[in-house]
C-alpha cells in the first residue's frame, strides 16, 4: 500500500530530481535520469503486480483420489489415461452456493462425494473439486494442481480449469461481490498467460452450449444437470475487464 500511495508523488518526485541535477555535469545528468527512470517503473511494476496473491489450500488429492479420476475420466470420456494431468482449454467460473469460506471448503476437500449430492451420485464416487476458491473478499486460494482434472464441469473437465467464488445464497441469488469480479479478472489473466492455448471463458450456467463442440466429451446423454453459476452479471463483469486477451465466450463456438 505504501507503494501504491508513491505513485501519486511520482511527478513531484521527478520535478524534484529534475531540479537537483541542474548544474551538474552531462555523465551525472544521465546517471541520475537513468536511475529515476528504473525507480519509475520499479515501484509501477511492484505496486501493480502484488494486488493478488494466490494462496495454496489444499484439498485432500491421495492416490485414491487420483484412481477414481481417472476411473471418471474411462467412463465418461472413453480415454484410459495414465495420469490426470490436463491441457487446458477453458476457464470455467462457478459459485459455491455456501455463505463462507471454511463451508465451501469443507464441501470440496474430502475425496468421496458427499451423501447429500444425489444428483450425481451414479455418475462417479469421486468428489466434486475446484482448482481455485475465491472468498467474498477476493482472496484467492489455489486447492490443487492446476493442470489436474477437477470435477466441476460436466462433459468439461478434461479441458477445463474450474474457479469457485464463495456466494450464491440458495444456489439462485446473483451475491457475488467486486472483489470477486477482480479477482476472478485477475486469474483469468493469470491462466491465460500460463497456459495460452485457453480460448475459452464462461459460466456454469452456460455449459449447456458447449455439447456440439469439440470439448464436449461426456458419454452418457442423461448425465446432466441445470446450473444458474455464476449469473450474467457477474460473468458480463469479468468479462468487461478482460476483453483485449481475446477468449471467446459459448456462443461463439
């Protein structure tokens, strides 16, 4: 923060120095210009880079959980698969339709499907997961590899990186915050120029689009669910703030 406050004095900084060197001979001139310029963008690059940190929070991944993801991974995507690694494609953001952050981790963390997801129960033992949780504060927190194939997205997985935001009061209402918005903007950035061939972002409630394309690999046609995460307004959001990185969103596909 302090950082960030020098930027305003920057100008006046400048002036300062500018001030200083007159009289000075030309090699000190251009010692102290040299110098003032790397200061500049020094205390620019730190105080713009740091707004984020990506906190590691690890779920539970043993080899039993690595065994049964790639056992989902047979069955409904046809693909016997040495390891769980994954070259990711998408970016898919979720809510968790929890409150807080310690409950929407304690939803992902154990390795076997909770008793109460019914829903999906039939299609796999193993846990749904997440690459990133992010709090209503924006704090990000990375819960595994982020080349490991999640369960969060399906038909998706195998080519998606998957960012929960704590929120989502009744799995209806649109409660995420700003910070979420940045911060979501931020790891969108972050995987984008980590991993360049990602194309695509979108929303879980938009999931549904994407069965006629060449990422859709599910097997079973009854294996779906309606999703309402993110919302509209929270995915229009991010994606207003990382329009010039060119992702293409589901109805472009």
């Amino acid at each position: 923060m302090i950082l960030r406050q020098m930027h305003f004095g920057l100008p006046r900084l400048f002036q300062s120095l500018a001030m200083t060197v007159i009289g000075m001979g030309k090699a000190k001139k251009q010692s102290i210009y040299l110098k003032s310029i790397f200061l500049f963008f020094a205390i620019f690059s730190f105080g713009y880079a740091k707004d984020f940190v990506i906190i590691d929070k690890p779920i539970d991944f043993s080899p039993n959980r690595i065994s049964m993801t790639k056992d989902y991974i047979k069955v409904h995507y046809g693909l016997d698969v040495k390891d769980i690694t994954i070259n990711p494609k998408i970016i898919v953001l979720h809510w968790t339709a929890v409150p807080t952050l310690e409950g929407s981790f304690d939803r992902l963390r154990p390795e076997l499907l909770l008793t109460d997801r019914k829903d999906i129960a039939a299609a796999g033992a193993v846990n749904v997961s997440s690459h990133f949780l992010v709090d209503r504060d924006g704090t990000i927190y990375r819960l595994m590899p982020e080349n490991y194939m999640a369960r969060h997205t399906i038909g998706l997985n195998y080519y998606a990186i998957g960012i929960e935001n704590v929120g989502g009061k009744g799995d209806k209402s649109e409660d995420l915050t700003q910070a979420q918005v940045k911060a979501n903007a931020y790891l969108v950035r972050y995987l984008k120029t980590k991993y360049p061939d990602i194309e695509l972002l979108m929303g879980h409630h938009e999931y549904a689009k994407m069965k006629k394309t060449k990422y859709w690999l599910e097997k079973d046609d009854n294996y779906f669910t309606q999703k309402n995460d993110p919302g509209d307004i929270f995915m229009n959001a991010v994606r207003s703030k990382v329009v010039d990185i060119g992702l293409k969103n589901p109805s472009e596909f």
